[in-house]
C-alpha cells in the first residue's frame, strides 16, 4: 500500500503568475494538480495566449469549478459557462474567461504540467 500524502496549494512546488491570474502547481509522485486562479476580466486569448504562442488553449483539462464562473468556447464551436460546484472535461483546443466580477478558481488534475509556460 502507498504511502499517505499531503500537500497544499499554499505551499506549492511552483508559482506561474500571468496577467489577471495564476497558476499554483504541487506535486505527487511524478504527477501534478494545480489551483488556478483567474481575476475579473481575464481571458485565455487575451492573458495566456502571448505565452502559450499558440492559437487557442492546448493544454487538456479535467478540472473541478471551486468558485466564480468560467465561461469555455471549444474550438469546434461548442460552449457554455462552468459555475462552482462543475467539473469539466476539456480536450485541446478551447478559449475561456471569467464571467461576472467575482474570480474563478479551478482545480486541475490533468492539465498543470504545462499551464501557462
């Protein structure tokens, strides 16, 4: 049987701050889980994308919504809004941003290790 481990995203492994957010990354074991936190106004197109240098988000996403709203417009078309409580499953390919003026905070199982760099 594992060992137990225990973490906490105020001690996080890294810190990747960008405009309007950031992204609060720990480790286990070879894996990652990270809390990001999105300000009013952010937007990935407009606050990510210049470090991504790419066309939209690529960065798959399995995530839980702790609070705010965040709305996701997939490439293909297909969006809608994620309020607290949601969980998402975002494959490559997708714009998102902050509905409302209250910050949005997810936690990500899947996507942190390559978020924002």
């Amino acid at each position: 049987m594992p060992d137990a481990r225990h973490r906490s995203f105020t001690r996080a492994d890294e810190v990747r701050e960008f405009p309007k957010g950031k992204a609060e990354i720990v480790s286990f074991g070879g894996n990652e889980v990270g809390r990001y936190t999105f300000l009013p106004g952010w937007r990935w197109s407009t606050d990510v994308k210049p470090l991504a240098k790419t066309a939209s988000c690529e960065a798959p996403h399995f995530q839980y919504h702790v609070s705010g709203r965040l709305a996701i417009l997939m490439d293909d078309g297909t969006e809608f809004v994620a309020d607290p409580g949601d969980v998402t499953s975002l494959p490559s390919g997708h714009d998102a941003w902050v509905v409302g003026n209250d910050p949005a905070v997810t936690v990500d199982w899947f996507g942190a290790c390559s978020y924002a760099k």
